[in-house]
C-alpha cells in the first residue's frame, strides 16, 4: 500500500483505540496485485488460526475492530 494510505488508515485507528497488526507473514491477498498494477489500495485482514481447515478460528473481537476500522475509514 502507499505510504499516504497506510498513514491515513493508521491514524484512524490509532484515534479510535484500535489495534493494528502491520506485518503478516505466509500469505497473500488480491490488494497485491491491485497494488502492482498501480491502484491505490491497502488490505484489512482478520487474523486467522487453522487457515483452509473445517474449524477456521477468529476472535470475535478482532472481527468487530475490523469492522469498525472499515466503517471509520469510508467515513473518512
């Protein structure tokens, strides 16, 4: 993502007390290739446990942040 977006998103987050993980290893999403191909974009990603298996995890709070950043930034 651009710097300029990553900051923008950062700052709402920061802001609104939400917690913001940077850095994924092992994995991938679409926004890399939208990325690459010059558009501007920045992926919001639930963490996972048990990735591609019949009992995916996710913590319902991480869910709910992820939401709520969502919200904020197409407000913003």
């Amino acid at each position: 993502s651009s710097l300029r977006l990553r900051n923008f998103v950062k700052g709402i987050a920061k802001k609104n007390k939400i917690k913001v993980q940077e850095i994924v290893t092992g994995g991938t999403t679409d926004a890399a290739a939208a990325f690459e191909a010059g558009l501007n974009s920045i992926p919001l990603c639930i963490p996972v446990k048990y990735t591609h298996s019949q009992v995916e995890m996710i913590s319902i709070v991480d869910y709910h942040n992820t939401l709520k950043l969502l919200l904020l930034i197409s407000r913003n």
